[in-house]
C-alpha cells in the first residue's frame, strides 16, 4: 500500500494575489521587483493606523450560496485554474483557511437584536439561534472545502487546516504525504483568506501587529506587516502518474517539516527554537543538506524577523540568501503559505529567486537577506510559514 | 512502517462523565461537574479559553497523566493532532464596540467603530477566537514540539486529527502523539435540528506499538465501523465520532472504526 518515497510534483497552479489573477502577473511582478502593495481602499480607514494593503483586484464570481464570503471565492477560482483538464474524481482536496471573513455589518446584524444595556443578552441569542437567523455558515471553513471539492468533481478526502497563518503550507503538506503514503494519487491543496475588513485589521492592529505605513521584511525600520488578502491551490500528484498522463511538471516537492513553539499562542519563540526545528524537519524529509534559498515567513514584525533569522541562520548558514515576499503582496495570512509557494515555484521554472521589497537599510540579523531579485537558477527553495498558536511549517520545492 | 499503533491512555470528558465514567451511560447536555480549573495549570489563560477549548486542554490533561513516561519523550518527538470547531470567537464580546457605532436601523458608522468602539474591544480578541487554541494552550501547557495539526472540518475533525495522529506514529514521525477532538454544542441546539446538543472531548495518547504490552488496545489501519453514540450523548460536533470511538474503546467494544478514515481499534 504504501510507499512514503513516493515523488509527488506539482502540475497545476491557480494564484490570486495583489498582482492579479494567475500566477504569471505574480512571477513577473518579484522578478522586476515590484510592490502589489497599495493605498487601502476596501473600505475608509476613518481612525485607524492603517494606509496600505495588498488588495485582489480583479473581479471574483461569487459561488452560489457564498454571498458574504470572499474567500470562498478567491479559493474557487484559484481551484479551478489549479486543475486544468486532470481527472480529479479520485482527487482528495486539502485547503488551509483562517478566521471567517464576517464583517462588522454582518456582526451588527447578528448581534444587534441582542443588545441589551450596552451588553449582550447571550441567553436571548441561544434562544433564537437557527440555521436561516444568525448565521453560522459563514462561519464554517470546511463548507468551502466541500465547494471545491464538487466544483472540480472530487472524491478523495477532504481536510481543512485551520492553523493560523501555517494553514495554507501544512495543507500542502498534509497532500503531499497522503500522496506519498499512497492513499491517493492526486490532490488539490492550497490556502484563502480575505482579511482586508475593518474586523480583520482591527484584530491585527490591536495586537500591534500591522505597519502603519509599508512592510520592510529585515529592515531596520520594520514595524509589521501589511495586510494582504488571496488564494493559490496547487494541483500535486505522484510523478509516477504525472509522467504516465504527460502533464507538465512545474516542480517537485521534496519535504515538509512541522513544529509547534510550545512557547506563547501570539509569540514566537525569541530564538528561534520552532522554526529551527520545522525547518530541520524538511531538511530531513527532503534529504539535503543544503537549499539554494529561503522564502522566509518575513512578516516585517520586529521580533518575528529576529527569531527567524536566528533559527535560518542556525539551520542554513548566513549566506544562504534569503527574502521575504510580504513586502510585495502583503501578509495574506493563512493562504500566505500557499501563494509563497506559488511564487517558489514560478521561481524555480523560470530560473529566478525572489527579493524583498521594502527592504532598504537591512538589519544584521545573521543572514544573507536578499533584497533584490536574482536570477541566479535555484535548484531548491525552501519556503517557511508560521502561525499563532506557536505552528510551524516549512516546505522545500525542486526544480523539474 | 507499522500500521498498528497503540493506544496508551484515553482522556475522556463528556455528557456521561469524565474519565471512566464518560464510557458509561449517557445523557445529551454538559460535562457534569466539569471545572477547567481542575486541568488548567495557568490559570490566566482561562480568559482566553472558550468552553470548547478549556474541554480540549482538560481532555489532553487527563489523557497524559494516565502515561507515567510521557515526559521521557524529547519535546520535538511529541505531536499534537487536534479537531476543532471555527466557533472560538464570541460575537458577544465585540457588542460594546458595535454599541458605540451604530444607529438604531443597523448601520455601522466605520469611523465611530474605529474612534469608540475599538478601544472597548480586548486586544487579545483575535487571539481567543482561534480555532487552534486548544493545539497552542495544550502544547505550551506540556511542551510539545513536534509534529502537528488543527482540522476543523465538522463531525469529521475529529477523525481527522486521529487519523494524522496515527500516520505520525506509524511513519516515525513522532514517538508519542497526543490526537483527538473537542467541542461543545450546548446552548446551541437550534442550529443542529433534529438532535439534542452535547459537549465533549477525547485525546488517545498514541505510541508505536512496539512499546505495547500484550492485549493493549491499538489502532489499524483498515474499514471498521463506528456506532452512532448521538442518541445517547447528544451531538457532539467536532468531537463526536473521536468521543465515540474513546467510549468504545474503554468499554471493550472492539473493534469499533472509523469507516471513512480506515481506521479500528483491535486488541494487540
């Protein structure tokens, strides 16, 4: 039945990000080196420390049913770019998903007829709670799952990763090992959010986690992130059954690593110890000893940079070059993973490696942080992700 | 690779009871006498734990200290696997914000939200809604470091997590994994016609079954079946079909499975 050194390759790939839909305007925008990040325009920031995002432009078709959620609509279309024309019957569907992208509209509608005296009358709420009243659906990840699923007719297994902002990277890797336990042959797996609403970034900005201006990965001026919102869904499948049906193969996977802090729910760990570990895992998975770069998780945060670098830095070796792409397409929070895998990808195929806009005045931190794209022909990328709750994951892609 | 694991110990909370007592009997609504203060080391994270969550890390609490050794296994070689409900957040919590910002006919005045309405909302909001906070909590709380995931995919999460539990152990992954489920339903019965709402939480402590003594309880791969425990513990979400299988497991009823997930519990 099994066979865990089964090669699984990537022959499919949908991306929505700032730069647009595909994954073509996202490769060419980091190999010039450019920003998607832009003046908030999603809704008036009246009050609020906040001016920019990385906001999908393009126009999106709402799924029956999904009227309240964008990010259902961001992973379909990115689901059905990611498939093409491949036989997805038998196909398991793996999506990483974050918090629910509820406005403060939507919230008042739910909770006003509960207001009682400048509180909340919960016993009230519980009373009237039905299906078609306060609506939980959009609530609920996994029916964004079920969506892909039947929109692109598969059977296999589903699984919906609900980790912080690791969720998009630990649902590719969740795929990749079912693929190479032999369970299934094939799989669509990736990450959405949608966070660019006032509750989103009043969630992030009280925490003190978002830049009130840009995003400066490893600069000495960082400050935090900037939001950015989008989808990407891979398609992988064993090369055994990508090579038999002629597919094109973009790249391979070669390992996947997780960890947890244990440390704090919000904090890293301040050395590092974590994303050490997940990285030394896929390092271990992947059989090397080496990667020719590193798509950091670089969300331009003060103490996450610090703590990455030492852990990369420990793992890697300071000259291995590393960037961050969040000061391009802001922080797309639990699709991060999968669009960053996205861009390693393109990156590989293409002969490329990422920069990191915003990057200007760099810190030393212990690592070669690279701020301009090179097209120096990677061979491999390893790509981090990391999420509240202490949950690390770093995945390690292979040129063709 | 083995696909046979064994089950070392089973932390059990639901309507029937906590521990051995949850295996018999049943009854649809709360886990009777549960207090998280009981299983929570730091207290001051209990203002950050919903109901749900403080079930799961009290679930995990008790399933590890029935395994004297647990703490001879390094950190990274300990995993975490947990099947979670979305529902973390509580919409009540953001109602003096939305109070201060909107009019009588339901509209939201941004700027009033920004200006008033975000001072009056806990900075750690986001933070008490994340739907793996029980994986954060727990592997803090025991200094788990290894492999790991959160699913929230219905009835289904809890399967989930003890399936990729499983193939951890089973893969080498880990040398110990902590996997199961938690939820809790009560006070929301409308939004789940046609059964009577419960709560509940069970983690299986997994280990290769090499460490097994003969006649422990392990974990296959293979088609099983599950029996439907709804009717007597009420609808237990997320944690359902994992509660189910602990009970069964306890009880002696071998095998019992979870049939979509190939998984059964057998005798070594």
């Amino acid at each position: 039945m099994s066979d865990s050194h089964r090669g699984v390759v990537v022959t499919g790939l949908g991306v929505l990000t700032a730069f647009g839909r595909g994954v073509a305007p996202l490769a060419e925008g980091l190999r010039q080196g450019q920003s998607a990040l832009a003046p908030l325009t999603a809704f008036a920031p009246q009050g609020l420390e906040i001016g920019m995002a990385a906001q999908v432009g393009v126009p999106l078709a709402i799924p029956e049913g999904f009227q309240d959620d964008r990010k259902a609509a961001l992973a379909l279309q990115a689901a059905e770019d990611a498939v093409g024309g491949a036989d997805m019957s038998q196909a398991g569907v793996y999506l990483g998903t974050g918090l629910s992208s509820v406005t403060p509209l939507e919230l008042y509608q739910d909770a006003a007829p509960y207001r009682s005296k400048g509180g909340f009358d919960r016993q009230a709420l519980h009373r009237d709670l039905s299906p078609d009243h306060v609506a939980p659906g959009r609530h609920l990840p996994e029916r964004t799952t079920a969506l892909l699923a039947r929109s692109i007719g598969a059977n296999g297994p589903q699984m919906t990763s609900f980790s912080a902002c690791a969720a998009g990277a630990l649902a590719i890797a969740h795929a990749t090992r079912a693929i190479r336990r032999g369970e299934i042959d094939r799989a669509l797996a990736g990450g959405m959010d949608a966070m660019i609403h006032p509750l989103g970034v009043l969630s992030f900005l009280v925490l003190g986690a978002l830049s009130p201006g840009t995003c400066r990965p490893f600069d000495r001026n960082r400050e935090g992130f900037v939001i950015g919102e989008g989808a990407a869904m891979l398609l992988l499948e064993s090369e055994e059954l990508a090579r038999a049906r002629g597919a094109h193969i973009l790249a391979r996977v070669l390992g996947g690593g997780s960890s947890v802090d244990a440390h704090n729910v919000t904090a890293p760990h301040p050395e590092g110890k974590g994303a050490e570990l997940s990285m030394r895992r896929a390092m271990k998975e992947a059989g090397l000893v080496r990667v020719d770069h590193v798509n950091a998780h670089g969300t331009g945060t003060p103490l996450g940079d610090r703590a990455e670098a030492a852990a990369i830095a420990r793992v890697l070796g300071p000259e291995v070059p590393v960037s961050s792409i969040k000061g391009a397409i802001g922080h797309c929070i639990a699709a991060a993973g999968a669009v960053e895998a996205a861009a390693c990808i393109a990156a590989l195929a293409q002969g490329w490696s990422p920069g990191t806009a915003g990057l200007e005045d760099p810190e030393d931190l212990g690592i070669n942080a690279q701020a301009e794209p090179q097209q120096d022909h990677p061979q491999t990328i390893l790509s981090n992700s990391f999420g509240f709750g202490g949950q690390n994951t770093s995945l390690i892609f292979g040129r063709a | 690779m083995s696909h046979v694991v064994s089950v070392a110990a089973i932390g059990l909370l639901c309507p029937a009871g906590v521990g051995e007592e949850g295996a018999t009997g049943g009854r649809p609504g709360e886990v009777p006498g549960f207090r998280a203060r009981a299983y929570v080391v730091n207290r001051k994270n209990l203002k950050l734990m919903s109901r749900a969550v403080k079930l799961g890390v009290s679930g995990i609490r008790l399933a590890l200290a029935q395994v004297e050794d647990w703490e001879q296994v390094p950190p990274e070689r300990r995993g975490m696997f947990v099947g979670s409900t979305p529902l973390g957040g509580e919409v009540g919590d953001l109602s003096p914000a939305l109070h201060v910002s909107s009019d009588d006919k339901g509209k939201v005045d941004l700027q009033a939200f920004a200006t008033q309405g975000y001072p009056l909302i806990h900075p750690l909001w986001l933070v008490k809604g994340l739907s793996n906070n029980v994986l954060g909590f727990a592997s803090a709380a025991h200094n788990f470091q290894g492999v790991n995931g959160n699913y929230c995919d219905g009835a289904a999460s809890g399967a989930n997590a003890l399936r990729e539990g499983w193939a951890a152990v089973s893969e080498g992954r880990a040398d110990l994994v902590v996997a199961g489920a938690a939820d809790s339903l009560v006070g929301l019965e409308a939004l789940i016609p046609g059964h009577k709402a419960g709560e509940g939480s069970a983690f299986f402590v997994l280990r290769p079954v090499e460490n097994a003594a003969p006649g422990s309880v392990v974990l296959r791969r293979g088609e099983g079946h599950l029996e439907a425990e709804e009717s007597t513990l009420g609808y237990l979400g997320a944690a359902g079909e994992v509660v189910s299988l602990a009970r069964a497991a306890m009880r002696g009823d071998l095998p019992a499975g979870l049939a979509q997930h190939g998984l059964y519990l057998s005798l070594a």
